[in-house]
C-alpha cells in the first residue's frame, strides 16, 4: 500500500500539478483569455453561464469542505497527505469557477446573493448528503460519497462540459481541463484506497450503498432541472452556427454531437453515463450499486 | 501560473486580501524554494552518516516534530469549515497542503534515517505535553471558536515550530537543514495570516484580547512542556534548555501577542 499511496503523495502532486499542467495558466485557463464577445454580449446566454458556473461553485464548495473535513478522520498518514492536496485543488476549483463569476460580470458585492439565489435546491441536498457523513468523521462513507460519487460526477459533467466548450469558448474549456486531471487523480484515490477499507469494515455496506442511492437521486433531480428549463438552448445554437462557419468542430461526447441533440436526451446522456461509471467503480471496490428513483 | 501581479501593495484592502489568500499566490510564494526539490530538500544534497547517539536523538526530534505537523495538520483542515469567509478559506486550504507537505517531507527523513514503520516509532516517542497541546488545539477547532482555534494554530503552534525548526536547522545535518528552512518558510506566512487576521479582530473587538490571553496561558505551558521534555530526551544541559521557550516567547510576542 505504501508504494501505491506514494502516487498520491505531496510530493508527487507538487509535481504533477501545480508544476506540470497548471505551468503559464491563470485561473486555470491560458492567460489573457477572455470569455466570448458573443456570450458576453447576450443577456439570455450570459445570464445561463452564470447559472451553470453557480453550481459548479456550489459543488466545489461542498468538496473543499468535504475533502477538508475528513482529513482528521483519515486513518494513515499517507491518506491524510493526499487529503491535503485534494483539499487544495478544491479551493483551486472554487477559486476559478469564482472568478468565472466575476468574468461573467458578477459584481463581486453580489457573488453570495447570486450564489444564494441561483444555487439548485437538488444540489445543496446532494451536498448536505454527503457532508452528514462527514461530519459524523465517517471516513469510508466520505470518501466513497466525495472520491467516487461526487468527484465521479463532476468528472463526467466537465467532460461533457470540455466537449461542449472546446470551440465556442476555449477560456472555459481550459479551465475544465485542469479540474478534469485533478479529478482524475480523486477518483483514483477512492477507488484504490477504500476497497481495502470496505473489506475491513463490510458491515458498512448497506449504509454507504444508501448514501449513493440517495445522493445519485438527488444528482439526477439537479440534472433535470438543469436541462429542462434552457431558453438559452436556441441562442447557444446561433452562437455555435456562427463559429461552424469559420471551422469549429462539432462537440462530440461519447459519440453524441450534443449540438443536435435535445436538451432531454443530452440530460439522459449525461444521467446514463455518470450512472453507469458510478455502477463500475463501485463494483471495484466491493459495493454494490443501487439504482435510484427516477425524479 | 503566470506572472504575479507586480504590486499587491497597491491593492485596495478586500482586494488584497483576495490576491494574498489565494492559490495563485501561494503558488508563487512556494514555486522558489520547493521547485526542483525531492521530499524538501535538493536531490544530490547527501549528509554524511550519522553516528548512532545523533541518529537517535535525530529520530526522537523528528518524531515529535511529526505529532507537531499532524496536529497542525489536522487543525488547519477542520479550520476550513468554519473559516468566516472564501478568502480564508482558499488560504487555509494552501497552509492543508503546506502542513501536508511537512508532515510527508519529515516522515520520509525518517525513513532516510532508516525508521522503517514511522507510525509506531512516532507513538513510541511522542512526549506527553505535545499529545496533550494537540489534544486541546483540536478541540479548539471542534468548538468552532474561530478567534480561540486560529490563536492557538496559527500563532501559538506556528511560532512553536517556527523557533524549533528555526534553531535545529542551525546545528542539523545538510539534508535536514534544508527540510526545515524549507518548512520555516512556509511558517512565516502562516505566523503572517494568522497575525493579520487577528489583528483585524482585535482592532475592532478589542475585548476578545483577554479571551486569547487565557488560551495563550493555557498553551504555553504545555509549549515550554514540551520544549523541557524534547531538550531532556535529548540530553541537552539543563541550564540551557531555557532558551529555547524565551525564544519562543519573543517570538509570539513579536506577532503583539505578549
């Protein structure tokens, strides 16, 4: 175990990350870049910009305070190392989608009352799942709740996001991609690190598959919401037309070109997806999925 | 990251406040003097063997100087959740990684020194007056008293170590020294936070001054506690064992603690 955890060591993420992938960006994103004339331009896209960077800050949020919180719990030193680092991309995280705020025009005076008023309710409840095991210093619980469902989640969501973002908005698809890599680096963590942990704690199983039935339900409520309300979609498909003429490639996602597809199939897409990587990382370390409520 | 923005100075108080917690600036602050360093110090910097009695002494330091980090560890990432705003926040998350790093670079010295299972050696030789200073950090913390925890982490713990490291690296061999100046760096930005944020507090609610003064009481005596106990195992003279609490002391009184 010693040699796999040095993998996810301090020095190593040193290393890899804010002197590797984060090397000549700022705020994650290229310096100098800027959003689209065209998104800033556009009241009805700017204003959905907004709505989606808020729940990505309310999502880090509950990462930082997740991530943070159970490195007192962690039961080993190593663990709790790479704990800190992953505390700190999480504040990174928030950090940038903040900025992102700001850059979509949020004055800074209004960034909690913005954040307040736009935050999903399914969102905060997904949240205070997860952080309820937190709390009670449940380490296994935690870290399958934030290593594998929530980083789970957010790393299938900015994927899809990337994909979406390449052409119409490079700024912002870089940023994805540097929260992309660091997610990567948290959800191997849970995978390889709990299962040893579940073997020797099996009674903890149905607990811990509750948790995911129930904070999967409440992920698949945000993404209702998120998709079934767009009346921006039209004007994100002018923006896109409008670039298709200069070269921008479709955006292709497992296959899908997500500009023809309609804001519910993409919803079933990204659901299907984030679900079905949920179903074989939990497989891996010894959990059994458990398929939620359809809201 | 990119260039650092040329004059924080310059900023408006919120804004600098905003660009000195924040990760791009630790990142700035920290890229010096960790870039090109393996485990905290220059990869083809090699002490010369250690006779036995240094070994030991150097590993009894070493362990104790773990229990130091973990607590400060895992006080500044219970910090977090009740840190009052995003700025502080993002701060606290830099100092996780900063005591995270502490904590890894002194585990593997004592590998280097040949500890092989670092855990168990630390339980075998932490002094009693430092388990007990941890102890009653994290129940700081766990109060969610946000004056009383960051006093006790980022002044009282901080200017603990920063005196320790500070006068260890002086005498240590060449691969410790550099692990330690190394980690006093990153204490004086802790001390700066911590020295900050209080001040801030106390220049507007000067009556929690006397709230401090009892932890600070409370804390220094398990703090020269520990000093006594560290300096005994290490059969340092008797008559000379006080000056590392008066250094101590100077130093949180430098900080307008007295």
């Amino acid at each position: 175990m010693a040699d796999f955890l040095s993998m996810y060591s301090v020095q190593h993420w040193l290393e890899s990350c804010p002197q590797g992938y984060l090397r000549n960006t700022e705020y994650g994103h290229h310096p100098g870049e800027k959003e689209p004339e065209l998104l800033l331009g556009d009241s009805l896209l700017r204003e959905q910009a907004i709505g989606v960077t808020v729940q990505l800050v309310v999502g880090e949020r509950c990462a930082l305070a997740a991530s943070s919180g159970l490195v007192g719990s962690a039961p080993d030193e190593a663990s709790k190392c790479f704990l800190a680092t992953q505390t700190l991309d999480e504040a990174r995280h928030v950090e940038v989608f903040t900025q992102r705020l700001f850059d979509l025009g949020v004055p800074r005076t209004e960034l909690e009352s913005t954040i307040q008023r736009l935050a999903n309710p399914n969102l905060v409840r997904f949240a205070e799942v997860l952080l309820e095991k937190v709390d009670r210093k449940d380490f296994v619980a935690g870290v399958v709740g934030q290593n594998v469902v929530l980083e789970g989640m957010a790393f299938t969501v900015f994927e899809m996001m990337y994909a979406g973002n390449q052409a119409l908005n490079p700024k912002f698809a870089h940023t994805l991609s540097g929260t992309i890599a660091d997610e990567r680096r948290h959800v191997g963590f849970g995978e390889n690190r709990i299962g040893a942990l579940i073997q020797e704690h099996p009674h903890k199983r149905p607990e811990i598959e509750r948790m995911q039935k129930e904070m999967s339900y409440w992920m698949l409520a945000t993404f209702a919401d998120s998709f079934r309300g767009t009346p921006a979609r039209e004007e994100a498909r002018r923006l896109r037309a409008s670039l298709s003429g200069s070269g921008a490639p479709k955006a292709e996602w497992h296959g899908a070109d997500l500009d023809a597809l309609e804001p519910e199939e993409m919803e079933h897409l990204l659901a299907d997806t984030v679900l079905k990587e949920f179903k074989v990382r939990l497989g891996r370390i010894g959990l059994e999925y458990q398929t939620p409520a359809r809201p | 990251m990119s260039e650092q923005s040329p004059d924080v100075h310059a900023l408006d108080p919120e804004s600098f406040l905003e660009e000195v917690h924040s990760f791009e600036f630790w990142f700035h602050s920290v890229e010096g003097y960790l870039s090109g360093q393996t485990y905290g110090h220059r990869p083809d910097v090699h002490g010369a063997p250690l006779a036995p009695d240094e070994r030991e002494r150097l590993v009894t330091v070493l362990c104790n100087y773990c229990i130091g980090e973990t607590a400060a560890l895992e006080g500044a990432s219970g910090l977090v959740a009740i840190a009052p705003n995003r700025h502080t926040k993002v701060f606290l998350a830099t100092q996780v990684v900063d005591e995270g790093r502490h904590l890894e670079v002194l585990l593997h010295r004592l590998t280097d020194v040949g500890v092989h299972a670092p855990e168990a050696e630390i339980e075998r030789r932490a002094t009693r007056s430092l388990l007990q200073f941890k102890r009653r950090l994290l129940e700081l913390v766990e109060t969610r008293d946000w004056e009383a925890a960051i006093f006790a982490q980022n002044v009282i713990l901080e200017a603990m170590e920063f005196t320790v490291f500070q006068t260890h690296a002086r005498t240590a061999d060449l691969v410790t020294r550099e692990v330690l100046n190394g980690i006093v760096k990153d204490e004086r930005r802790h001390m700066g936070f911590g020295e900050n944020e209080l001040g801030r507090r106390l220049k507007l609610t000067p009556h929690i001054r006397a709230r401090l003064g009892e932890v600070k009481k409370e804390l220094d005596h398990l703090v020269l506690e520990s000093f006594e106990e560290t300096l005994r195992a290490l059969a340092v003279p008797a008559a000379e064992r006080p000056e590392l609490g008066r250094h101590y002391l100077e130093v949180v009184a430098r900080l307008g603690f007295a």
